[in-house]
C-alpha cells in the first residue's frame, strides 16, 4: 500500500522502516530539512537498536523515502499516518500545534479520498479537531473530498522498538468506519499473521486507551517507588518484598522496578495530560496526580541520598555518573532523571563526569559545554578523578564493573545505585558505602 508518515522521530521513522521492509512504499515527511538531508544519505538521528540497518534496506530497496515536500507525499498516499510530537503544554495538556498544523496542510494539499491515521498521543477528541481542521482547509480550496480520520496509538517502546512494531502485542484501532478498519487490517496483516492482533473500537475509545496503558504502566512505577521509600522507613528491603509479590500472576513481574523515578517522552507528558484532561471534564484524578507527585519527588531521592551521606558538605566533590538517557538502549533524555540529578548536584558546587554508551551528544546538545560537566568516553574515564559513583541508567554493561578498579580510583569508596543493580552486602564487604533505592539499611 501507499503510506505517507508525517514525522520521524521515534515513532514516525520506526513505523515507517517497518511498513517499508514487509513491502509497502512509504514516504516519511518532516519539516526539519536536515533531518530529512541526513535520513536520504543514511544517517539516523536517533539511537534505536536495529533501526540503522532497516532504514538502510528499505531506503536502497526504493520501499522507504524521505522529503520535506508535504504536498508531493500526500500525493502518493491513500493511508496517512501522522507521528508528530504532543510535548507537554505550559498547563499540562497536550500540546496539539504539531498535530493541527498537520492537518492543515492535508487539507491544502488533497486531492482524492484518503485516510488519515493519527498514531501521535492525543487526548481525547482530537480526532474530531483534526477533521474540522482538515475540512476547513478543503472548504477555503472549494472542494469536497471523503476522508476519514483513524486513531492508531502506537505501543513501541523506545529500546525494543522495531521488535515492538513487528510483533505487537495488540493493533488497536479506532474508527467510525469499517472500509478505514478494512483499510488498515490489509496494512497490518503482515504484522498479523499468528493471531488476530486488532482491537477495533470507536475512535475516543482508541485514543484514551493509549493513555490508560501509559498511565498503568506509571502507576506501577510510583506504587513500587512508594513501598521503596516506605521500606527505607522501616528497614525493609524492596528488592526482596519486590520478588515476594512479583510472582502473583495477579501482580506480575513487569514495572514493579523501584528507581530514581520514570522519565522519557511518554509517560511524564502522558500522566499529566490525562489528568488535566479529566480536570476539564470536571473530575480531579487523584490517583493520576499522585503517581506524578510521587515520581516528582522521587527524581530527587538519588540527590538526598548523596546529600545525607556528605552532610551537604557537596561543593568541590566529584561524582561519577553512569547512564543518562531515560532508560537503557536509548539516547532519549527527555524527562529522565539524570537531568535532575545533575541539576541538584551542580547547584551545590559538585562535579559531574558523566557517561552514557549513547546519549552523549544529546547530553552536549542539552547541557552545553560547561566546566563542572565532562562527558566522558567509557564508563572507566568517568571514574578517573571521581569521589563516588552514581548509578543513573541501568544499562547492562555497568551491572558487573570491576569492583576491584572501583575501590582504586574512587577517593570516598561509595557507590549510589539509583537502579538497585547492585548486591548491597557484596559491596559493603569489599569496603564501600552503598546506597540503593529502598533497601532499608541504608536509611
Ligand atoms: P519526536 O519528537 O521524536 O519526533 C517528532 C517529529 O515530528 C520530529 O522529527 C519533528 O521535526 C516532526 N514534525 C513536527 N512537525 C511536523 C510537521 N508539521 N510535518 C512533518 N513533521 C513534523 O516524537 P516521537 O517520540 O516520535 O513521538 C511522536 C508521537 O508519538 C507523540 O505523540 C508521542 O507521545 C507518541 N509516542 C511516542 C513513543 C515513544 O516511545 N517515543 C511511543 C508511543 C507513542
């Protein structure tokens, strides 16, 4: 099929490649000319496993293009996709200017029946703004075109995302129209081969489902950063009451990980959006503004910590920081933690050396060059000079260091792991102070 995506970014370019490599032609299209420059010589602006190689073969295979020209793209396209971005408005809500100014240009550019997919996170109603803005614009051309307007929130998680695209655990659509549904399952049979995946369903259902699932995925979060803060409390540890209740079915082992708190571009924006959307219908969402206030603080527990075991005496300490982005195997730094933390740090008159195996050069895009900031090449570069070492990210290659290196180069031998990675009773008893996020002792 002919599919045009407006935006790539995490989505847009990740759907796209997808759709591309099981054989439908796609053309991306963003206003960001560079960005589009760099995609046609082969160069991907964001770190996805596996998303190099797959732009690249769809790209050469001639399945995949990319352009600035929004009127040439939704001449090719009987499916368009819209993947641009819903950042947080000043109040909270989605910010829907990306989205609309979209769907303006739909308009202007039309000329035969189409069916526009919304996969961008949009509160509720939006469908219908995106049609009104649609028809306006064929109104002032004078013409009239059948269109439909689809929501198709899209699941994928940065990280695992293609795996995520290709083997969704569900499809779900919302749509008023059942040629727009039949539309769509011809564009995801590929995907869909094992067993129906399709979750049909009217278009405002779509849409407050994909907030419903971010959000539980949230809530999980900030209730097992509570029982942590709870345990420190008490002298429990959250790591053993985490393993005594993850083996309930009901319960689950997914997103019950205490941390230095949730970051990244979905669920910080989407928590808040959802509750200021039931705030305009008049319902004060008490669970959802508690799992946001409880995450809040929790982006600054690391920093308390780090702060009760120097008696606050920071200023001219040198701390090494392992990880940045959000999570592991994504340079996205959007809302994460470390920016928090690094925040508090250099308030106090603390260093930073900082490494992150791919977020370096948005860490420089969003910091800058600054003289208590050096973004380091490894994990070990960051430890020369180093007082204490902070574990932000929990990627793989920091789970298993060489502790003997570690009571060498670190001046104060005291490690605050702000992802529980590490045993607690094995780095005390090779010498260090250790610090996790709600295992009791250390309170
Ligand atoms: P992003 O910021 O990475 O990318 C957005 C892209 O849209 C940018 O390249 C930007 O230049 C482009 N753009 C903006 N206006 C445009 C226009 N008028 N025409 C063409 N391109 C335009 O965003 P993202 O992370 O891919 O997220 C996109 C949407 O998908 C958001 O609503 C987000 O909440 C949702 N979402 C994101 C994820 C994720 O993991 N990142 C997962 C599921 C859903």
């Amino acid at each position: 099929m002919n599919v045009v995506i407006f935006g790539t970014g995490y989505v847009g370019l990740v759907s796209g490649a997808c759709l591309a490599e099981v054989g439908h032609d796609v053309v991306c299209v963003d206003i960001d000319a560079a960005k589009v420059e760099g995609l046609n010589r082969g160069v991907i602006p964001i770190y996805e496993p596996g998303l190099e190689a797959t732009v690249a073969g769809c790209h050469a295979s001639g399945h995949l293009k990319f352009t600035t020209d929004a009127a040439a793209a939704i001449a090719h396209g009987e499916l368009i996709f819209i993947a641009v971005g819903t950042p947080p408005d000043e109040d909270g809500s989605a910010d829907l200017q990306y989205v609309l100014a979209v769907a303006r240009t739909i308009g202007q550019c039309l000329d035969k029946a189409a069916i526009v997919v919304n996969k961008s996170t949009v509160p509720v109603g939006t469908a219908d703004k995106v049609r009104d803005a649609i028809a306006a614009e064929l109104a002032a051309r004078g013409i009239e075109l059948p269109f439909d307007v689809v929501s198709n929130p899209e699941f994928l998680k940065e990280g695992d995302a293609i795996n995520d695209f290709m083997r969704p655990d569900r499809i779900v659509i919302g749509a008023d129209s059942s040629l727009a549904v039949e539309k769509l399952r011809h564009l995801y049979a590929p995907f869909n081969r094992n067993h129906d995946r399709l979750v049909v369903m009217d278009v405002r259902s779509a849409e407050l489902t994909k907030y419903a699932a971010n959000a539980m995925l949230a809530t999980k979060i900030s209730f097992m950063n509570e029982i942590a803060n709870i345990a420190e409390r008490v002298g429990a540890d959250v790591e053993m009451v985490r393993q005594g209740i993850g083996s309930d079915p009901r319960i689950g082992w997914h997103f019950i990980y205490p941390g230095a708190g949730y970051g990244g571009s979905c669920f910080p924006k989407d928590v808040q959006a959802l509750a200021r959307t039931a705030q305009q219908m008049g319902y004060d969402a008490r669970l959802l503004n508690a799992v946001e206030a409880v995450n809040e603080s929790q982006k600054g527990h690391l920093f308390e910590l780090i702060e009760r075991h120097y008696r606050g005496a920071l200023a001219g300490k040198t701390f090494a920081v392992w990880g940045l982005a959000f999570k592991p195997n994504t340079d996205d730094m959007r809302a994460a933690s470390s920016q928090a933390l690094l925040a508090k740090l250099w308030a106090t008159g603390a260093k930073v050396r900082a490494y992150d195996p791919e977020a370096r050069h948005e860490a420089r895009r969003i910091f800058g060059e600054r003289s208590d900031l050096e973004l380091c090449d490894s994990a070990q570069a960051a430890l020369q000079g180093a007082d204490a070492l902070v574990v932000v990210t929990e990627w793989k290659q920091f789970r298993s260091p060489d502790f003997l290196n570690l009571q060498i180069v670190l001046a104060d031998r005291v490690i605050f792991d702000g992802r529980n990675i590490y045993q607690p009773q094995e780095i005390e008893a090779m010498g260090f102070s250790y610090y996790g996020i709600g295992r009791g002792r250390s309170a």
